[in-house]
C-alpha cells in the first residue's frame, strides 16, 4: 500500500469559491500542502507542465450549467 505523505491542489477558480472548497478538502485530509497550483491567470496556465509535486493532487472546477469551463479541457 503506498503511504500518502503530501497534497496539493490544483483549481480553476474565477469567484473563489472552488479554491476555498478545494483548499477546505486539503485541511482537513489533514496532510502537508504542496504548492498550490492556481490556473485562472492564463500565464500559470501556460506555465504547469501537467506534472504536479505531492502524492496526492486535489482537482477543482467550477461546473456552470451541467458543464465545466472549456479551457480546462486541454489542462487536465
């Protein structure tokens, strides 16, 4: 069995309420946070390579009418 030892939490969050939901979930899992990867400015978009840092990666999307943001398709 593999041992988690660190999350980190990855969020598309354009009122802030994903990334508080998500960042809630993270403290209380109850684990040291990696950094946090925060994908509404497009320049951090552009800039996560897809790879993340932890053993654990926490996803948050806002869903607007049974549907998520489109620009998160090629990110995830």
């Amino acid at each position: 069995m593999v041992e988690v030892k660190t999350v980190q939490c990855l969020f598309f969050s354009p009122t802030g309420n994903t990334k508080k939901t998500v960042e809630a979930i993270a403290k209380g899992i109850g684990l040291p946070e990696a950094n946090s990867i925060y994908l509404k400015r497009p320049k951090q978009r552009d800039l996560w390579s897809g790879s993340y840092e932890g053993d654990l990666l926490l996803i948050g999307v806002p869903v607007y009418g049974s549907s998520y943001p489109s620009l998160m398709l090629p990110l995830l």
